[in-house]
C-alpha cells in the first residue's frame, strides 16, 4: 500500500491475529510515510457508542491526520454500524477508518457498504492446511532474507504447530541463527534442540503420566536455562492438543489435520494419550495451564516453583476419573 494510494476506508476481514495486527501496522506505515505525525486511535467496538465513535473521528483544531482503528466490528451494536456505514457517505477529510470485521454473518451490511464505498480489503484468515502453514513459513524466511527448502518448512510446522506467531518467530530466529540457509537438519539443531528437548519433553512426559521422567526432564531444563515460559507454553500446548483431539470427530488423522491445525502425526500421538484421560481430567488439566500462564508473566513470587507445581498438577490431573 503505497502512502499517496491510502483510502479513507480500510476493512481488515478474517480472525487471524497475526495477520489482522499486521494488516493494521501496514496501513499505518503506508499513512506515516506521507504523514509522519498521524496519531493512532484504537477501540474495539463491543460498548463503543455512536457519540464516542464521533469523538474519534471529529476533526482536531489544527485538522491533524488520523488513523481510527475499530476492532471486531462484527460485536457492535446496530446504532454504531448504522452510524458507520452513514459516515461512509461523509468522511471526515484526513481520517483513515480502519475496521476489522471476522468475516462473520453478523452486521454483515456493514462490510458490503465498506466493499462499495471501495475500501482497501485485506483478507486475513486462518491458515488452517498444514501445506499452506509450510507455504507461511517459506513466505516468512524468504521476507526475513532467507532461503528454505520445502522439507525444512514442514520441519517447522511438525516442530512449532500451527501457531502463526510462533511460526513467524522461529522463522526469524532461524534465519537470524543460520545466516539464511534453512533445511530440515538446520530445524532439528536450532528448533527442535531448545524446544523438544526441553519444554516439550517435559510436556509429553506430563501428559503420560511420568512424574519423575517430568521432573527429571524439569531439573535438566533449568539447568540450561530455559525459559519458564517456554517450557509454560509447551505444557499448555500438550494439554491443549489432548482437549482438541478429544473433542474432535472420528476420522482420518490427514482429514482432520487441516481442521484442528495440526500434523497428522501430532493427531496420532495424541490419539494414543488421550484415551487415559477422562473429561474431568482435561477440565482440570486447561484449568492448571491457564493459570501457569499467569503465573510465568508475573503473577507468581517463585515462578520455577509455579511452573514445578503445575507439572505435578498435570500428572495427577491424568489420575482423576
């Protein structure tokens, strides 16, 4: 997007966080560039009045430019998007409206009138098929100043998930850690070294069942220096995958790949987990790695404690029926 191509409307349409952010920061960086002192104004839209939305875009007394962001338009009330879709037909002189909608039926006229007032349209979906998370991962490399052979992106995809911001980050951090040549056995020596290893083989071995393998595991990665909430993020996302495999239709493990965002073979490792857990447990097990979240990010005094504390909750969790 070009800055003298900017239009006063901008839709962001689709729930990828990742991308509707980046979406976002673009249009603001296209706006800058002609206009260096643009202030940035942001709400979502769930209890945003049509008086407030008019304090937002209500010109300044030295008419500065503006970029108006609402969030999640989809969840506003029908007097806000009758508000909005009027002040299409009026625009403020130097506003950018930038409105980020799901993409769900809801004030779905709201985006058509968007559509036909010729906003600029970014489309920021889920990437939810494994062939386009590795499609993703080589785009990423490639932007970062990197090359990737194909192998090596699906590596990553196995290794990280289906996570675009977590793709994204060790994409860079690969290309930052290898010069820029990326192949399979790069993934395993920079990725899978630090994260497999540590976090998430503690992960699996919570989730089975091995508290001493677990602990064991706990001890080496701290011994390293691993991140707290790294090695936070792998049981949560242990737990996660249990719950979404347990939840999900009989089938394939290929058919469901692109449905839960997964690998196929992380369906069939689960697969092989989860039937030693009831629904109680799960219940228990999302509610121990929530709070581990929290805790890792400030909430608790001793967080190696906390973190401790939780893969023993997530093996005893496994027990309850």
């Amino acid at each position: 997007m070009a800055a003298h191509k900017v239009p006063p409307f901008v839709l962001v349409s689709g729930d990828e966080p990742l991308l509707v952010d980046r979406a976002i920061t673009r249009t603001l960086s296209a706006v800058r560039k002609a206009e260096p002192d643009v202030e940035r104004r942001e709400r979502p839209v769930t209890g945003l009045t049509p008086g407030e939305f008019a304090d937002m875009v209500a010109p300044s007394l030295f008419a500065e430019p503006r970029v108006v962001v609402l969030r999640g338009a989809q969840e506003s009330a029908k007097e806000l998007a009758n508000t909005l879709i009027g002040y299409l037909d009026d625009p403020v002189e130097g506003v950018v409206l930038v409105v980020h909608h799901t993409g769900a039926a809801r004030n779905k006229p709201l985006v058509d009138a968007l559509r036909k007032h010729d906003a600029a349209v970014f489309t920021c979906n889920k990437i939810k098929k494994p062939a386009e998370q590795a499609d993703f991962v080589r785009a990423e490399i490639s932007h970062a100043g990197g090359t990737c052979t194909s192998a090596a992106a699906v590596a990553l995809v196995d290794a990280v998930g289906a996570d675009l911001a977590e793709l994204a980050m060790a994409a860079g951090q690969l290309v930052a850690d290898t010069g820029g040549l990326i192949d399979e056995t790069a993934v395993a020596r920079y990725y899978r070294g630090k994260a497999d290893v540590s976090g998430f083989t503690i992960a699996d071995k919570a989730v089975a069942g091995d508290l001493p393998g677990a602990l064991e595991s706990l001890r080496w990665a701290e011994d390293i220096g691993v991140a707290p909430v790294l090695i936070a993020d792998a049981l949560a996302d242990g737990v996660r995958t249990l719950a979404k495999v347990a939840g999900a239709r009989g089938g394939n493990s290929y058919s469901l790949a692109g449905e839960l965002g997964m690998p196929p073979w992380k369906i069939d490792k689960a697969r092989g987990v989860v039937r030693h857990w009831s629904p109680a447990g799960l219940a228990k097990g999302m509610a121990v790695v929530a709070d581990l979240n929290a805790d890792v990010k400030g909430a608790a005094a001793d967080v190696d404690y906390a973190v401790e504390r939780a893969v023993i909750a997530v093996v005893r969790a496994r027990a309850l029926r």
